[in-house]
C-alpha cells in the first residue's frame, strides 16, 4: 500500500503558536519509519493516521507511537477520520551519531573533541622529541582536519564539522581562552619586570619597534591586495596597519618560559635578559591589540576614546580598590600559607568570567578580562602557582587544542595560490623574523652581553606561538583579517615558533656557556688555556701533594628523599671528629675574652681550611608540561621550600658541615645530563649517588612496602646511573642503603586507628642504644676501583666513630680477554704491593679501629664473586651483633661484570652491569647481606674539551 500525506492548509504546514509543524496524514503504518529515516524530527510535526481497512491500525500507532515517546492517551478511532497524535522527542539509539542535533549537540561535539585531542597528542609526540612547544602540534592538527587536507575528503566536513556546530565549538573553545589568558595573567610576574627594568626596557623596545616599523610597511601591500577579499569589512588603513604591526612585534610569553625552562637558561644572562623583555613585551603587546580592537568595535573616533578611557578606569579600579580587598581576604582565609581552597578557587574563577564579560561589554575582547585579573592575583606564598596548579590541566588538555584547532580550521592552504601570495608569505615571515632578531640584538649588545648571546636573545625574542594565533583569530573574528591573510600569517607565526629552539641551540650550546662562565670568573682566557697565578701556583702544587692521602674532600651528592639518611650518614662519617669541638663547655660571647687582630685572622684562616669536607648537594625536580611546573622554575624558590634541600642543611648545621644544597628542575631524560655537567664543572672529589628504593626516578612517597625484584629491575634508574657512570670522569659512588622491611616477605600490618580517629603507623630507625658507631667492610679483589675503595675506606677511617675490615680475597686473576701481554699478571701483582703497603704504613692511631687479613674461602669456591661474598658474611656474622651501622664497602670492577658471571634472576641485567659482578651479589636478598652497601668508581681521568 503506498503512503499518501494529507496537508493541513495549502503550503503543508499548520501553525501553533509561535512554532510551526509539519502536519503529515499517514494511510500506512510502515511509513513512518521512512520518515525517521528522512530525518523529520518528530518534535517539530503532528503525525496522523488513518487506515479504514486494518482494523489492527490503532494499536499499531499506539505501540508506534509509544516508541517515539508518546505522553498522552491514544483514543481508538473508528470513523476513519483524521485525529493527531502530540509528540514529545526523546534520546533514541540506533540512528546517525555523526548526524547533528541543535536538541542533542554534545554527541557530535564529543566526537568532534576526541579527534581533535587524540590527534595533537599524536602529532605532537615526534615533536616533542626536538623540543617545539604544543601549540604548534595543534595548529597542524587543526589544518590537517580542515579544508587543506582532510575537508578534501567528499563528506567528511558534513559529517564531523558541520557548520550548524561550529558555533558550540566556538564557545567552548573561548571559554578556554578566557581561562588561559587568566594564566597568562598568574605567570606574567611584574615584581621580574621591575627588578630588570632598564635591561627589559631597551630590549622590549627594540625587539618590538623595529618589526612593528616594517609591519606597517608591508601592511600596506597587504592591505590594497587583500582588503576586498571575502570575509571582511571596510576598516580605515591606520586601524588595519596598526593591527599588522602589533602582530610582527608580539611575542608569545608563556611559550618563551617553556623554551628558557627546557634549555636551562632560565638562570644565566641570557635567560635574565630574555624573561624580562617578554614580559614587558606581552603587557604592551595586549595593550595595543585592546586599542585596535576598541578601534574596530567603536566605529567612531569618540566611541574609541570613550573605550579606551573606561578602560584606563577600570585598571584603575583594580590596582588601587580591587587588588588591596583581594589581598586581604586571601590573607584572612589563609590562602597565602596553605594555598586556596576549593571556595577560593570558585571566588577567583566567577572574578576573572565577570572581569571578561565587562570587557566584551565596554567593546574589547573578554580575554583582556582575564588577563588582568591573572594579574592583579599576588605570587606571594606562591599563591599563583598553586592556582594555577588547580585549573591548568583542564585547560590546557581540554580547552586550549579547541581553540587553536579552530585555528587550522580557519586556515585554507589552498588560498595560497599565486605567486603574489607566496611572495607575501616569504616578506612576512623575513620581516617577522628577521626584524626581530636584529632589534633583540642590537639591543642585547647595547647592553654589554657578547654577540653569540646576543644573537640568542633576539631569537628568543622571535617566538610567535599561541600568542600571534590569539592575536590572529581575534582579527579574524572582527573581520580585519580575511581568510587569506590569516593562513598567511598562520604560516609565519608556525615557521617562527619552529626555529626558536634549534636555532637557540645551535647558537647557545652548553659548552659555550661553560666557556662564557669561566672566562668571566678570570679562570680561562678566551682560547681556552688556563690563567693561574705564578706566586700561588707553587702553594696549590704543595697543597694537592699533601692533600693525596685524602681522596675526598668535596662531595656532590645527589639528594633523593627515599636516599636522604644513606648521604648524611657518610656525609657525617666523612666530616671531622666532633669530640674535640664538643670536649670543652660554650661559654657566653659576652664574657669571653676579647680577641686581638691575630686571633681573628687565625680564627678566619681556620674556618678557610681547604682540608674540610664541602658537601654539594642538588635535589632534581621534573620538568612537566604543565605551566605551573615552569612558574616554579621562574621564581626560582624551590630551594626554599624543598623539604629534602631544608633536612639537608639542617643536618650539616648540626654536624658543623660546609654545605650547599639546591634545586634544579629539568625534563626526567635530562636528569643524567645535569648530573653530568655539575660533576664536570664542580671539579668534585666523589660524586655520590643513591639507589632508588623503587628502581624508578621517582621518590618513594608512600608508606607502601618496596618490592625487591622491582627494585634492581631494569628500569629508568638503572639507565640513569649507567649513564652517568659512563660519562662522569671523576670518582662516582653509588649508596644502596639497607632497608629492613624490603627484605621481609610479608605487608606491614594495618595501622590501629588513634583516639581521634586518624591512623598512625611508626617504625623505629634504629635501636636507641646511643651507639653511632659503623663498621665497614671491604672484600679487596684489585683493580683499579678496588685501590680508590681502599684508600676511602682509611679516609673514612679517621672518624673515631667509624672501624672497618679489609679482607684481601684471593686468587683473583682478571680474564685474559680484558688485558693484553699479560698486564692482568703485572696488575694482580702491583695489587698486591698496593694492598700490603697501605697496610704496612697506617697510622698508629687507625690500628686499634683498621684491621687487615686475608680470606680463608673453601677450596670449593672458585668464583671471585662467591668468594668475596662468602668472607663478607663471615666477617658480618662473627663479630658485628648489632649489624645496623655495617656497611659493605666494594669496587665496581666493571671488568670482572663482563667476564661473563653468573647473573642471579632477583638482579636485571642492566642493573648487573651497571653495580658490577661484586655488588650486585651483595644486594642480592638471596645473599642475605644485612647491611648498606657502597659501590665505587674510580676516576676515568677524562679532560673536559671546551673548545
């Protein structure tokens, strides 16, 4: 039976109200369906039926209907006349949910979210690896999705960005850009500004007047060229040439502080420099773009001064009557000290929405609107960070590839198709860039700073980024910018952002900065050679000749909280004894005796002593991608706030230690490299290193039991001090402290819950014996590792706190495969004398603490491995009752890893190699060595080459 529709008045449609909808009589039953699948809407139509020969009809619509989500009572019809059905629409599976719905558009945008976010993460995961920001990933992400690649696809715009749900896109996208230009705001730090202010000055003018000069010369081809392109609106040639000039001087800030951060600038000359003009920059660059988008908006010349005078009130307003209140109520709230809450955050978001809704009013961009109260919001207590902490990841996940995806979305590669065009594309991002570049420079050199770093400064100062898009889409959306010009510009601000940082390298690598520091400090000249002083070089040649029986006396420790007690216990057992400094009682300053000039200058000279231990100390934070992590970065308080940094130098105060400690936040991958380049530039005696409780970079922070295996496991911990073993040319030490509760195989119980309802769990340390006594143990198989091993064991040593054992293992011979005419025989031997020597020679005062003797291994046993296990067990089960302070003391014998040991399967592989044959069937839990273990390297007497 086919279906036929009868109309309700002549044109089909009957109108209800201030709705219309379409009335449509349906004779057959299976017709409706049709038209579900033609895509009417059954919110916006009365259906009716009529079928006079089925008498089944009406239960059949009631059950239709029913489905389609009647609400009223269906009455059967019998006459065969007509009679409407109200309809209310309700969510129905199984249709298109690529097909847009102005009633149901979260399916499509949802759809429209995850292609975007997926495909920037993917694009920019090889980037990442050459070190370019996100935004560009997202921008090609976004041209990749729009009309230049993917919208060639028949269908796939109607389908996925439809024109109907661009707008919802479009709201949701700038919602975000509010939130982020609000942290902007919180980065942007104007005390930094302010304390560089003559240096930020000259080089923010320069690097901004100068392409803004030839911005508006080439504003003028642009502008009689492409003017009357689609898209556009008449505007006067000065508002559009001020407009292109603010877009070749701007520079995009928070992408600067992420490039500085990455490449480790933030602290040198060049970092300093570059911080302080972005900054003043980015406030000049948005003060202008808020004058030229009045300009647009106001029509008339009045109505733009009217703007801009509202304006200057209202940051009026801010400065001297908000700003104050605000301050006042975090203080009362304690926001300052413990960071907002949960209302605070609520409070600040509701000001800066409020803030930029005022600003879209008065006729300029909301997103000035959050900036400035990004702004006004104090960093004192780190108040900025911590907001930023809690609203960052949603923006810059969510929000931040919408809005920039939009971007590429906008952008129409297929536009650039003359030879005009491209010769335009090619003068913008010359003049963009290079304009640039030269006002950086000249203005850097201007004030004092070398060319090569001056060079580095301008093309920092060239970074476009996220900024020039914001820039670049609000000139789109007020119609200043059409279609063309804005994928013009696009493509400059994406060929800029990609050669800042390889370009910032190439001109400003890591040993030109070394170079630069130690010529300025007066120790090199500028070819490198050395500058030492004829009258003391005979004083430091004496001092290194009797210094030799002490092979260290300055210690750079890597700091790690699941590490910490293992460095200050050798910290301490390497120090002075305390007994002669605490023998006699203090007596008050006032009623001591008066010292003469001598006294004071021998007190000066002591306190100088060059035989006292210096400990370093450097505390390794990650680098994330979020922006807080470079805020921390930029106001350069880690250090302060650190608890591992403030333990450290709260146990050198009390062990009377000159100690030094920071922090230094680098990317993870770099971790090896830092530690690498202090090693180096230090000139340390011993580089210490302690062994991650969890076998990962991360700190153990939890009261969660460590699982052995994963703990020597092949990992990124093990990567890590391979690396650094391999690279350091000095002495390196590795500490793997003995932690009782890893050995157990059993979970700690559960914590009793205490009278106030918290659960409360300790664990004692140590006995409370008073006993600060360690007993050391070194198995002496030879080579060179094990010599260093033996002489630091007699350093430490000297402390009267400390006794140790030297076992000398025998039978030890090197495979032949690792030396050639029998130098592993000539070694064995000189081991020997080296060995028997130092143990005739020590020191009366050492004998009654230093005890040699040679192992008594079994026959059995022919490992050398084996046999250094088997004495150090022995000496630890004999004569040590307490084992809490035993330490075992060995050598790497890299060699002797190699020589093809048996690896045991609690030790990776990587990690076998990495601690050595020796030590590692130490820290084996099937070894039961009950004791801290310290692996040593000795020096590989490598020259650092400066060039």
């Amino acid at each position: 039976m086919s279906p036929h529709f009868a109309r309700s008045d002549a044109s089909g449609w009957a109108k209800d109200g201030s709705q219309e909808r379409a009335h449509f009589h349906i004779s057959d039953w299976s017709t409706h369906a049709s038209l579900t699948a033609r895509g009417l809407d059954a919110s916006t139509m009365r259906v009716s039926f009529s079928s006079p020969t089925s008498a089944a009809s009406p239960a059949a619509a009631a059950s239709l209907l029913q489905h389609h989500g009647e609400q009223h009572h269906h009455r059967r019809c019998g006459c065969g006349q007509q009679q409407s059905y109200p309809t209310r629409w309700y969510p129905r599976g199984g249709g298109n949910p690529t097909h847009y719905d102005t009633k149901n558009p979260i399916v499509v945008f949802i759809i429209q979210a995850v292609i975007i976010i997926v495909l920037c993460r993917l694009i920019h995961w090889p980037l990442s690896k050459i070190r370019q920001p996100r935004v560009i990933a997202e921008v090609i992400g976004g041209i990749i999705l729009g009309p230049s690649v993917m919208g060639h696809i028949p269908g796939f715009t109607e389908a996925i960005f439809p024109t109907a749900s661009i707008p919802n896109l479009n709201v949701v996208a700038n919602l975000g850009l509010i939130l982020f230009l609000f942290l902007v705001g919180l980065e942007t730090d104007i005390h930094f500004l302010v304390s560089n202010w003559r240096t930020a000055v000259s080089v923010s003018a320069a690097g901004m007047i100068l392409p803004f000069g030839l911005g508006c010369a080439i504003s003028y081809g642009l502008y009689h060229e492409f003017q009357e392109d689609p898209g556009t609106v008449p505007i006067e040639f000065g508002t559009y040439l001020l407009f292109i000039g603010i877009a070749m001087a701007i520079t995009a800030f928070p992408v600067l502080c992420r490039i500085l951060t990455e490449l480790k600038l933030l602290g040198t000359r060049v970092g300093v420099i570059t911080l302080s003009a972005g900054v003043g920059n980015d406030i000049v660059g948005w003060v202008l773009l808020a004058l030229c988008v009045a300009l647009v908006n106001a029509g008339t010349g009045l109505t733009a001064l009217y703007v801009l005078l509202v304006c200057v009130g209202y940051m009026i307003f801010l400065i001297y009557g908000f700003r104050p209140v605000f301050l006042r109520f975090l203080r009362r709230t304690g926001s300052l000290q413990k960071g907002p809450s949960q209302s605070v955050v609520t409070l600040t978001l509701l000001i800066a929405l409020a803030s930029a809704f005022f600003t879209q009013v008065i006729g300029v961009h909301a997103i000035f609107g959050g900036f400035v109260i990004g702004l006004m919001c104090p960093h004192e207590g780190g108040f900025a960070i911590k907001l930023t902490e809690k609203i960052e990841d949603l923006v810059t996940a969510l929000f931040l590839p919408l809005y920039f995806t939009l971007s590429g979305l906008s952008t129409d590669l297929g536009l650039l198709n003359s030879g005009i065009v491209w010769g335009y594309v090619v003068g913008v991002i010359v003049i963009a860039f290079t304009a640039k570049v030269t006002g950086g420079t000249l203005a850097s050199r201007w004030t004092g700073l070398l060319w090569r770093e001056s060079f580095s400064i301008g093309v920092l100062m060239s970074c476009k980024g996220l900024v020039e898009l914001i820039v670049l889409n609000i000139g789109l959306q007020a119609k200043i910018l059409s279609t063309r010009t804005f994928t013009i510009f696009v493509v400059m601000a994406l060929v800029t952002t990609f050669l800042t940082t390889p370009l910032t390298t190439a001109l400003y690598p890591d040993w030109y900065q070394t170079k630069v520091e130690r010529w300025r400090r007066g120790e090199i000249d500028w070819d490198g050679n050395p500058l030492q002083q004829d009258r003391r070089s005979d004083s430091v040649t004496a001092a290194k000749d009797q210094l030799k029986t002490v092979p260290v006396r300055k210690l750079l420790a890597y700091l790690r909280l699941d590490g910490l007690s293992g460095i200050c216990t050798l910290a301490a057992m390497l120090s002075p004894n305390r007994g002669s400094a605490l023998a006699s009682p203090r007596i008050h300053p006032s009623k001591e005796p008066k010292q003469t000039d001598q006294g004071i200058e021998d007190a000066i000279s002591t306190d100088q002593d060059e035989t006292a231990l210096r400990v370093h100390g450097v505390r390794l934070i990650e680098l994330t991608d979020r922006d807080s992590s470079v805020m921390r970065v930029s106001a350069g308080e880690q250090a302060l706030w650190d608890p591992v940094v403030n333990t450290f130098r709260a146990f050198g105060e009390w062990h009377d230690i000159a100690l030094m400690a920071g922090v230094s936040v680098v990317p993870e991958h770099t971790y090896a490299d830092t530690v690498v380049n202090m090693a180096s530039q230090e000139t340390t005696d011993l580089l210490l290193l302690p062994w991650s409780e969890t076998g990962t970079l991360t700190d153990r922070q939890n009261g969660l039991e460590v699982d052995t295996a994963s703990r020597f496991a092949n990992g990124s911990y093990t990567d890590f001090v391979s690396s650094v073993l391999q690279r350091v040319p000095g002495h390196v030490g590795i500490f793997i402290e003995h932690n009782p509760e890893s050995r157990s195989p059993k979970r700690p119980s559960l914590p009793h819950p205490s009278a106030s309802g918290m659960s409360i769990q300790s664990v004692w340390s140590r006995k409370a014996s008073g006993d600060r006594s360690h007993h050391l143990v070194l198995p002496f198989l030879g080579g060179e590792d094990d010599r260093f091993a033996l002489r630091f064991v007699l350093q430490l040593a000297q402390n009267d706190q400390v006794t140790a054992t030297i076992i000398q293992v025998p039978g030890l011979q090197l495979p032949a495969s690792s030396s050639k005419n029998g130098s592993a025989t000539r070694d064995s031997q000189s081991d020997i004398v080296f060995f028997e020597s130092l143990r005739d020679s020590i020191p009366e005062e050492l004998k009654e603490r230093v005890v040699f003797h040679q192992s008594t291994a079994r026959e059995t046993i022919s490992d050398p491995t084996q046999l250094a296990l088997s004495a150090v067990r022995s000496e630890l089960d004999d004569n040590i009752s307490g084992k809490w302070g035993s330490i075992v003391v060995v050598g790497r014998n890299s060699t002797l890893a190699e020589s093809g040991a048996s690896i045991d399967d609690n030790i990776g592989t990587d990690t076998y190699h990495a601690l050595g044959a020796v030590a590692s069937t130490m820290v084996d839990p099937q070894s039961k060595v009950f004791g801290s273990v310290l692996v040593l390297q000795a020096s590989t007497k490598t020259v650092v080459d400066y060039r």
